[in-house]
C-alpha cells in the first residue's frame, strides 16, 4: 500500500500557501468578495460580485493569474460563473469551469474561499444593525437573521450551543458595521496559511486564520511509518462567541490515533464538523487534507 503523500512536496520538504481575502461593501444590494491564492508556483485571484445571504447569487465573476502559469482559458471562461449561486453544488460548477486544466486546483479554492467570504458579510437595516451594541445575545439573533444556513451549521448557533447563553461568560468582536456595513466600506478581511513540512518519518500540517471574528491556528502530526496521526492541537485566539465557540474546539484531539487514509475527510465531518463541531475547524482541517493524497 502506498504511504501518505502530497504532489506540493514533490522536490522540496516544505510548501507553504497563503490565502488572503477580503469583502468590500460596493454594491447596495450586493458584496465584491476577493480571494487569492498564492504558493511557490502558482497564484492566482477570483473576485465576484455576489448577492448576500440567502441568495448568494453571483452576478459577475473574473479571474486573473498573479504569478506563475497556468492555463489562460480558465481565466477566459470565468465570467460564465454568473447568475450561478454560492449554495450546494458550487464545487461541482467549479470542477466543471475549469475542467481539470493547469492551474485549475488554485483556481477552485480560490472560488470557494469567495464563497466563504460571503458567508461573513450581510445587509441588515440600520435600525436592526444597531441591536448589537447590547451584546453577545443580540449579536447571536442577529446572526440568524443576517445569514439563513447558519442554524445547526455548528455548535454554536444549535440548541446546545443557545443553551449557554444566561449561563456563563461569553465575549463577542462583533459590532453593528458587521451586519450594515457602510457604503463602499471594506467590511471584512482574511488572512489563511497552509504550510506542510516533511522531516524524517514525520509530516507535519499547520494552518492558521485571522480576520476580524476568527483567530485560528492549528496543528497536525502524522507518523508516516503507520499512517497515523499522532498530534492534534488547536489555539483560538479570537471566536465569534468566546464561552460558547470554544466549546467544540475541544473536538480536535479526537483525530489523534485515526488513520491518515482516504477515508478520513468524511470521518473528520462527524469527529469534528457539523452541529456538535466547528465549522471553521473542520473547514481548516479539511483544506489541509484537499493537500495530500492518502491511501
């Protein structure tokens, strides 16, 4: 059987990826959301023009090469993502635009770090926008008003997770620029870095996010010699809800003794994802997965 690889460490020990995205309030009705990609070999940019929730509907759509070569009909057919939504189903429509040409891996992932994007970023009234000043409660209603696929999408916004409030401390960055951001304002932005790293018999992942409601940093080891991961961590430096958000971060030392083959991307959506879990964690975790190839 072979072992646990990835096609990015082809020729080198260590490879590195670093997304950064952004949101920009340029629209009345709509939000430009920007991702790019950038590696070694590659980066690349995809920005859209796209409809809140819970449309989340694009109505124009670009792609451009930053560094690197990959192949320009991609960049070409790009615009053919309007009117398509950011909903179940997107990673197929990407697959198919890209049709597995050079390049066309940075390309998805950057398309779907924008529709990720838009999933922080909505137009409520002023008059609404302003109840969150009186605190994280406020700020949790308001959430499921301003985004429609956000209840049961983890622990925080289940019953569970409601549960908590009244019963301990619990801290929020949120404010009401967050839900009626103001004309032509950059509403929200995102830093990610990927890093795999190969010594002796031992891979080592990493990944980490920042923006203005998240700070994440998380680390994996596996034993190549057993396909086994034997080191799982996370530190939250900033959550949504801190009191509640922290809760399912817990999760993580669950992977520690799976096995590193490819079965595990669907294992980590009960140990870790879903309405117990954290979406963002499995959202981290499962990206640095999409990195290797495991048997």
């Amino acid at each position: 059987m072979s072992g646990v690889s990835s096609p990015y460490l082809q020729g080198r020990s260590r490879y590195e990826r670093v997304m950064e995205g952004w949101v920009d309030n340029t629209h009345a009705d709509a939000f430009t959301l920007t991702a790019q990609i950038r590696d070694p070999d590659l980066g690349v940019e995809v920005s859209a023009v796209a409809t809140p929730s819970p449309g989340y509907e694009i109505r124009e759509a670009r792609a451009c090469i930053l560094s690197g070569a990959a192949d320009p009909q991609i960049v070409a057919g790009f615009g053919a993502l309007a009117g398509a939504r950011m909903v179940g189903g997107f990673s197929r429509r990407l697959s198919e635009l890209t049709g597995g040409r050079s390049g066309a891996k940075h390309f998805v992932d950057a398309a779907i770090e924008v529709a990720r994007l838009a999933r922080q970023a909505t137009k409520l009234s002023p008059e609404r926008a302003r109840t969150a000043k009186d605190g994280p409660w406020a700020c949790w209603q308001l959430d499921t008003v301003g985004w429609v696929d956000l209840p049961d999408s983890c622990f925080t916004y289940s019953e569970a997770g409601k549960a908590l409030f009244g019963t301990r401390p619990v801290t929020t960055p949120m404010v009401p620029d967050f839900y009626c951001p103001p004309p032509g304002a950059r509403v929200f932005s995102r830093k990610k870095v990927a890093r795999l790293e190969r010594s002796g018999n031992r891979l080592s992942l990493y990944h980490s996010m920042f923006d203005e409601a998240h700070g994440f940093e998380i680390r994996y080891e596996i034993d190549l010699d057993t396909r086994t991961i034997i080191r799982a961590e996370s530190e939250t430096l900033r959550l949504p809800y801190m009191g509640i958000c922290d809760e399912p971060q817990k999760k993580i030392v669950s992977l520690v003794g799976q096995p590193a083959d490819r079965d595990l991307p669907k294992r980590i959506q009960t140990l870790i994802g879903g309405s117990a879990g954290c979406a963002q964690l499995y959202d981290l975790t499962a990206d640095l997965l999409k990195l290797l190839t495991l048997p």
